[in-house]
C-alpha cells in the first residue's frame, strides 16, 4: 500500500446513557467519556487494519481532547495535523438510546475546538501524502468547515487520491443552499459513495434508489455502495451490482459501525483487494463494531477480522 488514507472532521467524545429510554431531563447514569467523532472512528479503524492513515482536526487543550489523541495515537494514526486550540474545548456528544435502538445526540460542535478546524501548514503536508481522501457528512456542520472541505479535497485531488464520501447528513441542512452547494461540489470529486439506506436519495432529484444510483454513476461515482444496517450492503457500479447480507451479531451500540465498516472497505482496496473481499472485511468491521459500547471501542485488526468471519461461516 502506498501513500495515507487521510480524512478530516471532528474528533470528539462520545458520553452515554447507559439504560435504553434513558433521557436527559434528570439526572441518570452516564458512560463515558470515549473517544469518538465519526471522521476519527474511521481513521482509528484504517490505522488498526495497517493502513497509513492521518486525521486533519481540532482539539482543545484539556482531558477530553488528549484522551481522543491518545488513543488515536495508540492506534497507529498520524495526529500531525490535530491542531490544538488552547481557549476552546474539545467537542462532545451525549448520546441516549430509545427503546427501539434509534439514537439521540445532544452535540457541542459548532462552538466547541472542532469548529476551528482549518487547512494549515500540518493539514498540507498530509495531504501532499495523501492516496485516500474520505469525507464525512457529519463534519460538513458550518460554512467554515465546507470552504476547508473543500480546499482539502482538491488538494488531494490534485495530488491523484481517491475520494470517498459517506454522506451521514441531515435532510434539513440540504434545505440551506450553501449546504447544498457544498455537497454538489463534493459529490463531482467523489470516486466512491457510501450512503446508509435512504440516505442515496438526499443529493439527486431521483424518487428511487434505481434512477439515484444511476444518476450517481452519471456524475462520475465509481463506485456506489449502500450500508443496510441489519440488512447487509447493496454494491453498484458500472461493472458490478451484487447484494451482500450482514454478518448475525448482538447490538449492543450501533456508534461507529458504519464508520468502521467504510475504512475496513477503503484500506482493503488500497491493498489491491476485490470488491467483493474488501466488502466482506467491511461488514465484518461493521458487525464487530455494534458489539461494543463506544464508536473506536469495536475496531478490529485483520486477524480479528479473519476470525469473526471464519466462524460465522
């Protein structure tokens, strides 16, 4: 493998209830903090499997922020570019899960160091390095972070990377035409395009997933491919169209599957695997990572991986 997977967004804890039905307008018990932030789970995962993999991001300089960079660290991932911002705090999420399993998040983001995130000197020299460029919808929170966005990705673009990008935004921030802006013009650099379920539809005119993947792959995706949840993983592109079902594992925390299920799938192509192998490191990744409580807390190694598939047959 040759030259970083690179990606850039929030690095943030994740504090959760621990009960289902749980909420926050009393007082209840809380579990955490863990390190988490959906651009660093996927750089955790990628630096666990092997991969060269670095995080542009922002910190502050307090418990929360060298927790997360720590462990990143641990992991193997290259915190160069993780600037630290002395009078702002590191970002966080309480996390409370309904007794269907969906999930809450009360977030500090846009005010917290993670909103100060900017392409830098650091930013550019990994980048400069960069083979993998991946994009999380989920740090695409300000018009700030857009315009480095941006700049980021065309940096690597220049530079020959790939660029995935797992939308995990909100329909309502598309209703902004600056957001909107945005995620057309990341979506014409986009070589690999990883929405969960109905999320395929947000960024097209289309009122199926037929005609949406269609008009993905007209506009240059290479590579579409669908997070199920529960239900397995849709591939399409040009060449191939296949359907894969999950691996059977207990839920215990849905945080970071899809995270760690789209490094596991963009570290094993960077290693010249099939799309069908690299598919199924990555719902393996995906299906270990529900089994723990926090988001970098189920990322696995290629060994662990190897086993979990082996016994589930």
């Amino acid at each position: 493998m040759t030259g970083m997977i690179v990606t850039m967004g929030e690095i943030l804890v994740d504090i959760l209830a621990e009960e289902k039905g749980q909420g926050f307008h009393e007082p209840g018990r809380l579990l955490g903090p863990f390190p988490g932030g959906a651009p660093a789970t996927f750089i955790a995962q990628a630096a666990r499997l092997g991969a060269g993999a670095g995080i542009i991001s922002c910190i502050g300089d307090d418990d929360f922020g060298w927790l997360c960079v720590d462990r990143l660290r641990r992991e193997g991932a290259d915190v160069s570019a993780v600037r630290i911002e002395p009078d702002q705090v590191t970002a966080s999420a309480f996390v409370r899960y309904r007794e269907d399993g969906d999930r809450d998040f009360l977030f500090n983001l846009k005010r917290s160091a993670a909103g100060r995130i900017t392409i830098d000197a650091a930013a550019r020299a990994m980048l400069a390095q960069c083979a993998h460029f991946h994009i999380m919808g989920s740090s695409l929170f300000s018009f700030h972070i857009i315009d480095e966005m941006k700049k980021a990705i065309e940096l690597a673009k220049a530079n020959g990377a790939v660029i995935s990008f797992d939308p995990n935004i909100r329909k309502e921030m598309l209703m902004i035409p600056e957001m909107r802006a945005g995620l057309e013009f990341m979506l014409g650099y986009t070589d690999i395009f990883m929405p969960s379920g109905p999320e395929i539809l947000l960024p097209t005119e289309a009122k199926s997933e037929r005609a949406a993947v269609e008009e993905l792959l007209d506009l240059g995706v290479r590579m579409v491919v669908i997070k199920r949840s529960r239900k397995g993983v849709s591939f399409r592109s040009r060449d191939e169209q296949f359907d894969l079902p999950a691996f059977p594992v207990e839920e215990i925390d849905p945080t970071g599957a899809g995270d760690c299920f789209g490094a596991a799938f963009v570290t094993c192509l960077l290693q010249g695997m099939g799309t069908r192998r690299a598919l199924d490191y990555a719902r393996a990744a995906g299906a270990l990572a529900v089994s723990r409580k926090g988001g970098m807390e189920g990322v696995a190694d290629f060994a662990t991986l190897d086993a979990f598939i082996a016994a589930a047959g």
